[in-house]
C-alpha cells in the first residue's frame, strides 16, 4: 500500500470515529462534519481563524513585536543581564496561549484529541519556513518530558508531535533527556533559568543544525537548557519552535 493509500485509509478511520465518538470542535463546540474536520479535529469556520500572522516577529523568542525593532523587550533586557542572550540561535512562536487557541492546546494536552495533532503538526512544518535555517536537511528534536510525568498524563504530547511529523516524512530525532527537576511552570522567572541548569542531556550524536520543539514557550528557559546540551554535544546552530507563546 502507497504512503497517500495509507494517509487516505488514516483520514477514513478518523471520520468514521467521529461519527462512532463524536469530540465536537473544541472552540465553538459545533459538529465535525467532513473527512477533513474530523482528520483535524476541529470544524473549517474555525480552522480558517487558527493561522499565525504575518507580523514582524523577535529574532529571539519569535514573538510578535509591538512598536520593537529586532528584538522584544523581554529578550532586550535578558541580553543586559549576567547570563546573557539566549543560547538557541532564534525561535518561531506560533499562537498566543489565550482565548481560543488556549482551548485548542487544552483539548489537545488534557482532553487527549488526538486528531488535533494532525493540525499542530501541520503548523510546526510551516513554522519552519520562518526560521533561517540553512541546512538542507530539517532535523527535528523532541523537547524531552520531566521524568515521571508521562506515566502520570499517561502519554507525552510533544513526542505524539513527533510521530506525525515522521509521518509527513520529516526527520524527528529524540536525543534529549531530562533528568529530575521540579516542574518549570510552578517556578517564577528567576528560578526557571537555573531549574534546568546541567539537567538536559543529549544522548546521541548530534552536528550541524537542528530544530527543536515544543508546546508551550514562556521564558525561553527551557529550550535554552536544551540548546546548550545539543551545541555541547557538537550541534551548530539550534532554533526552535513552540507552538504557543505564554
């Protein structure tokens, strides 16, 4: 069977377990009514309002700029700090994690519909056009879970990402382990940045350029720690993309 027989077959049994199990479309709530709402798991009204803009975006962090130029303030003042600049070399944002596209992340992260997958993986390969990659190869890395939270989700949503990414004939390379650290989300600014100092590995080879990916950016702080591990294993040049920006 052909990879576009196996994708149609895939697109089938995604309707047809809707029409068994219907999730509805987490935004509005409305019905999924064709093969295509139902592969992504939201309706076409508000799959048409769910793409990034066109706004000038920071070089760093990929945030939409304001009135800035180049950079927002937020990566402004982290580059006047001890530390300094940021240590991957510049990340696409996608969504804003507000509104609409907060519930879309919260029926895909908590509410398990995976059908969403399908459409966040779309935009992590469209994301990529707004880096300024260079290689001809786009390898794509995996920001590693805290160890024991996937048996306690029951599943790791960014590694599902990955599946369907490899699925659209990327190339998708988990070589990144987190080792045990307390959960970013309940620290402040100041203690994010030093969480996960030394607690990311990389456990595999790695050269040349690579993206790395995740769900959520707030600070920066957890990709830096992944950036640093992958440029001291031997990478070049590491970007990112999240699909929301907090």
């Amino acid at each position: 069977m052909t990879k576009d027989l196996i994708h149609q077959a895939a697109r089938m049994a995604a309707y047809i377990r809707e029409y068994l199990f219907p999730a509805d479309c987490p935004i509005c709530g409305g019905e999924l009514l064709d093969i295509d709402e139902s592969w992504y798991g939201l309706c076409r009204p508000c799959m048409t309002g769910l793409f990034p803009g066109d706004e000038k975006r920071c070089s760093s962090c990929g945030r939409p700029l304001i009135s800035e130029q180049g950079q927002c303030l937020q990566c402004r003042e982290r580059e006047a700090e001890p530390e300094g600049a940021h240590t991957f070399d510049g990340v696409f944002s996608i969504f804003p994690y507000i509104g609409k596209y907060r519930k879309l992340l919260t029926a895909y992260k908590f509410g398990r519909q995976l059908s969403i997958g399908n459409f966040l993986a779309e935009r992590i390969m469209e994301g990529m056009e707004r880096l300024p990659l260079t290689a001809s190869e786009r390898v794509l890395v995996p920001v590693p879970p805290r160890p024991g939270k996937v048996r306690k989700a029951g599943w790791d949503q960014v590694a599902y990402l990955g599946a369907r990414l490899r699925k659209m004939d990327l190339k998708v390379y988990p070589c990144l382990k987190r080792l045990p650290s307390k959960s970013q989300k309940e620290l402040n600014k100041a203690n994010r940045k030093t969480n996960l100092k030394g607690k990311i590995l990389c456990t595999k080879p790695v050269s040349g350029e690579l993206i790395l990916f995740d769900d959520v950016i707030t600070t920066g702080a957890t990709l830096d720690a992944c950036a640093a591990a992958l440029k001291e294993a031997g990478a070049e040049k590491v970007y990112g993309i999240c699909l929301f920006y907090d």
